[in-house]
C-alpha cells in the first residue's frame, strides 16, 4: 500500500520535552497535516506493518531543523497520547476522524522502519511538503 499527499506550509515542529499537541502555535499545521492525510488514506484503516516514510520538505533552513519537523510529522499522523491536555475549542470544528485522539496513518510510529527526508530550499511564499508512506 502507498499514499501520498502534499501540505501547504510547513509541518507541525516538536521540539523539546513540550508536547507540539499543546503548542497553539502547531496548531494550524498539525490540522492541515492531519486532514491532508485523512483524504489521502480514503477511509482505509491505518496501517500494521512497517512503513518506508518519504518526506521533501521546501523551505528555507532557517524555519526549523529538519529532524524537529520529521518528528512531528510522525507524532501527527498517530493519535496523541491520552494523557496530553488538549484544547477542545481548537478542535471542535473539525471533522471526527482527524480529531487529535484518532490514529490516522498508524497507531504507533514505532511502525515506521525507514525515514528517507530532504529539504529543498524555497522561498516563504512557497512552503510545502510532500509526504509518501509505504506499507
């Protein structure tokens, strides 16, 4: 099984012991990583083998490390963990099956065997990322 999907802007950033889950400032790219990946998987349940993650960044080196991004990446298309406070409001108005306490990808990215990742430089006005999981 492969999937693939393309975000505008740039991915959800863990970094530090703070959970990006309970970073406002995530926010908008956790949700738009969450959805982007909801359509791409197209109802089929997350996956329960290993899985080959492929990410191209575009963006400029000075809005984050690399590694931050490929972690919050992962994080963001499993379910958080129960015990994280989340802001209910923030997510309210989204759909169900991208709410914070759904696995949409995977249940667990310890299932993620193989990361192939690159950043591309690109300008602020054309910040993206593709993302290709293989199962």
């Amino acid at each position: 099984m492969k999937i693939s999907f393309n975000v505008t802007g740039l991915p959800p950033k863990k970094d530090g012991a703070n959970s990006m889950w309970r970073k406002g400032s995530e926010f908008e790219r956790l949700k738009n990583l969450r959805i982007a990946a909801d359509k791409a998987m197209d109802g089929r349940s997350p996956a329960k083998n290993l899985i080959h993650l492929y990410l191209r960044l575009y963006a400029a080196p000075e809005n984050g490390d690399l590694d931050n991004f490929i972690t919050g990446i992962c994080d963001g298309l499993m379910a958080a963990h129960p015990r994280t406070p989340i802001d209910t409001e923030l997510w309210s108005s989204l759909p169900e099956l991208v709410q914070p306490n759904i696995s949409i990808c995977y249940t667990d990215d310890k299932l993620i065997a193989k990361i192939t990742a690159e950043r591309l430089t690109s300008d602020a006005h054309d910040q993206h990322y593709e993302v290709e999981l293989e199962w």
